[in-house]
C-alpha cells in the first residue's frame, strides 16, 4: 500500500494560474485542452472543485505526469 501525503493548501493552486506557474509545462492554451480533456488524459486525480472554483494539486500532478512519462 502507498503512503500518502496529506494535502495542504500550498499543493492546491488555482487552475487557471497553472500555465503561469509552469510555462515549460504548458501553455494556456495547451492547459485549456488538457483541463477539458482531464477525465480523459489520466490527470482527473490532480483536480479538485471547491464551489465553483477549480483548483489542481500540484503534488498529485506531478504524480500522474510522471506516470504518463514511464509508460
């Protein structure tokens, strides 16, 4: 069984400042398709709704990029 870390609140960035956090990751409108397409392209898990905001944990992004990576 994996050991998980708690999440906290600096691992939970707003989605739309993501392209500007990581630019060598995304562009905004490579960002516009991949957070369209997150139940599809295996980064659901990174995303969280808080109301009507949307937010991603950048720890649990990293995860599934790394995952991608390795496949």
């Amino acid at each position: 069984m994996q050991e998980q870390n708690p999440v906290t609140l600096i691992d939970l960035v707003p989605c739309q400042a993501i392209p500007d956090k990581y630019p060598h990751l995304y562009s905004k409108k490579s960002w516009e398709w991949v957070v369209k397409q997150r139940h599809h392209n295996g980064l659901s898990r990174a995303f969280r709704k808080v109301g009507k905001n949307l937010f991603v944990n950048t720890q649990v992004l990293a995860k599934c990029i790394d995952a991608q990576l390795s496949d």
